[in-house]
C-alpha cells in the first residue's frame, strides 16, 4: 500500500487525451493476457479533465459508502455497475496473487502478480508486523477499459495460507479512441486468512495498533487553497501512519492517520497539467467505532484537521475486521480495513478519500 505512481495516473487519464490501444483482453471487462504500455506524454485536453473529474466523483461516492464484509470492501462508480458485498476477493497460489471484484451485474475483472504487474518491490522485511512483504502495481486495459490496483502482501514464509493482503484500484471505462470517458470505478479492500475468520474478542483490556494506511484521493478546488487556482481538479495517492486504540471493555475501537503524503496530478480550467506530490498538514481521525462479537466494526465518525483553515466539514466512513490469531499477550493481533470521506473547506474546496489500513500490535 505504499504510494509512488502518479505517472501511472498521467498514463490512465492521458489515454482519454490522446488514445490509446494494446491489450488483448475482452472489450467490456478488464482481463486481459497483460499491460502494454499506454503513451506516457501528457496533453493538456478537455478529456484529461474529463477523466480526473469523473475519477474524482466517483471517489466521493465511495467515501461514505459503507464497508461490506466477507473480505473489507469500500467502493463505488460513476456508470459503471457497482460491485457487490464481499467484492474483492485475493488468493495466493504459490508466489503468484490475483485480485478479483465481482460487480452486482455479474461481471468484474481479475488482475494478478503473474501477468499484471508494471512496477514491483522485492521481498523485504514488512514495515507492519515484521514478515514478509511485497508491494505492487497491477496495470491492465483493452480499448474500452483500463485498469489500476496498487496493493502489499504481508505474509509468512511458512505457511502459506498465513497472509494478508490490501491496497486499492482504479477502473476507466471508455472509447480511447475518441477520447472518451464514460465511467470510473474505485475502491479499497483488505482480504485474506489473517481477517477471513471471526476474531475471539478480549472482555477488557486495551491494546494499540501501529501501521499504515494508503489510497485514492480526488480534490477540486474552491477559494482560498494556497498556491492552487480555483477550478483545478487533482488526482492521485496519499499514504500516512496509521494508529488504532481499541478498548476491549467498552467494546469500541478508533483510529488516526498522520504524516500523509501525497503524489499526484492536477489539471487547471484552462487544461494545463502539473505535478501536485509533496507534504499535506492535514490529519484524519476516525471516532469510536463499535466492535461486534466476531471482531467486525464500523463507524461514520470522520475528521480531518488542517492548520490552514480554520473549520473544515467532514463526512465519511470507516471499518474492518481484527485478527482471528493472538498475540503474545492474547489479543487480536492485528487490524485492517477500510476508510473513506470527503472534506469540505470554507472556500468550497472538496478533498474527497478512498483507502485501507493495516496496524499489528508490538506483539505481533
């Protein structure tokens, strides 16, 4: 769930700009034999515009949808059919892993480690809970779709049905070769055996959480953002520390999100494009959320804070599912799952979020 590919992004919204072809996958879903590379020189279009705002909007409708469950689920679309409940779905068959949303009207894509990825980490020391990990871009598309997930594996190198997966996707509809865009698709998602099996909840006690989060953001811009002209629409990544506290006597967990990056592109009314990646001030908190007795939880206590303005509005939601193995001190190891919001300045700036979490405890 590490973030580092806004030229990927360039390369999703510029084949709405410029075209594009490759691919050998099915004409209305996303799974073809492997990525060929789409042009990678921005041009300044109303398409490229159209691309990022239609991407933005459907960030804002997964932001406050609510988490779904088998696996943890948040996501939405602007005309493309929405997924199901339990949508996205990882399976590891040997150091191979693939990905799979199912949609409510039966169909989905797949994408996997063995056919899909453009940009991969090798083996290192997971920066969570100490195991294995890989992070990785999967990149897909034909002439009418496109698709890209950013995800890690954390897993033991010892068993092989012991890991965990989460990260996040973008999926365009179009007709690249009119420079069309007709639909986008987002979400996040955690999967795996880690958080498949209902957790044995403790009765008192609490216990914290330390990890990361990551995902999708969308902002477009009103009055009063430093150095941002009004009217431009970003698109990209953010990636913070992720911290939870959950307290196992009143049965209720929260959480926070600081040091946030982002990397991103922006595009500006009159179609000018830039790199708009660096530092953000801003914090998100997410309020006490219940937690049920199979260790599911979900809250739509949301906040962000930022010191360059004074009030910001903010709705969203957030959720997931604690680990079904002990620590050494017999708690739930582990937590992961969803959050999503959209944050609103006095100025009218919208900032709308998508992403997943995954926090261990120093016991793992």
């Amino acid at each position: 769930m590490i973030t580092r590919y806004a030229a990927a992004f360039a390369a999703v919204l510029v084949l709405a700009a410029c075209g594009g072809g490759g691919g050998s996958g099915s004409p209305t879903d996303n799974t073809g034999a492997g990525p060929t590379a789409p042009p990678t020189t921005p041009t300044p279009d109303t398409a490229f515009r159209s691309a990022a705002g239609t991407g933005t909007a459907a960030i804002d409708n997964a932001a406050t949808a609510r988490p779904a469950f088998g696996s943890v689920t948040q996501s939405s679309s602007v005309n493309v059919s929405g997924v199901s409940a339990d949508a996205a779905q990882v399976t590891r068959s040997g150091d191979t892993f693939t990905l799979r949303v199912r949609r409510q009207n039966g169909g989905g894509f797949s994408l996997n480690t063995a056919q899909h990825v453009v940009e991969s980490s090798a083996v290192t020391v997971s920066p969570v809970t100490g195991r294995n990990w890989v992070d990785g871009l999967l990149f897909d598309y034909t002439a009418n779709s496109l698709t890209v997930m950013r995800g890690a594996i954390d897993f033991s190198s010892d068993d092989a049905n012991d890991y965990m997966a989460g990260g996040y996707w973008i999926h365009i509809r179009g007709d690249w070769a009119n420079a069309q865009v007709s639909g986008v698709e987002v979400g996040a998602f955690v999967d795996g055996p880690e958080i498949s099996r209902p957790a044995n909840m403790p009765l008192s006690g609490t216990a914290s959480y330390t990890g990361i989060a990551a995902g999708l953001y969308g902002l477009e811009a009103g009055r009063g953002v430093p150095g941002v002209q009004e009217g431009t629409i970003e698109l990209g990544e953010y990636d913070g520390l992720f911290q939870a506290r959950a307290n196992f006597g009143t049965n209720t967990v929260s959480a926070s999100i600081t040091g946030i990056t982002v990397d991103a592109i922006a595009v500006t009314p009159d179609g000018t494009v830039y790199d708009a990646s660096g530092a953000s001030p801003s914090q998100l908190h997410f309020g006490a959320a219940s937690i049920n007795s199979n260790g599911t939880f979900t809250g739509t206590s949301v906040t962000a804070t930022d010191p360059r303005f004074s009030s910001l509005s903010t709705q969203g939601s957030w959720g997931g599912r604690f680990s079904a193995i002990d620590d050494a001190t017999g708690d739930p190891r582990a937590l992961a799952g969803t959050h999503g919001g959209v944050v609103t300045t006095p100025g009218g700036t919208e900032v709308k979020f998508i992403g997943a979490h995954f926090g261990a405890t120093p016991s793992f």
